[in-house]
C-alpha cells in the first residue's frame, strides 16, 4: 500500500489532491471528535457544574 502511494504521488502530472483531500478528512474528524469529547466531558463533570454556579 505504501509503495503505491508513492507511486502514485511521485508519478508526473503530480496529483496532490489526494494527498490534501486525505489530510483535510483527518483534520476534519479529529477536530470534531475533540470537540465532541470536551462537550461530553463538560456535560458529565460534576466540578464544572459547581464552578458554573
């Protein structure tokens, strides 16, 4: 897998939109995973609920 990526990266015309389509995905879901676990873990918290008060 690893040598058909290269491959394919290293293959002229370039095709980046591979590469930055495949960043921009990972960037998208980790980012929404860690909002998500911090919406979770402020729900969840007992000490963020007191110090709110």
């Amino acid at each position: 897998m690893i040598n058909m990526a290269s491959t394919e990266l290293s293959r002229e015309p370039s095709i980046w939109w591979n590469l930055s389509g495949a960043f921009f995905l990972m960037f998208v879901l980790v980012l929404s995973v860690n909002l998500f676990s911090d919406l979770v873990n402020d729900a969840f918290d007992p000490k963020t609920q007191l110090e709110a008060a």
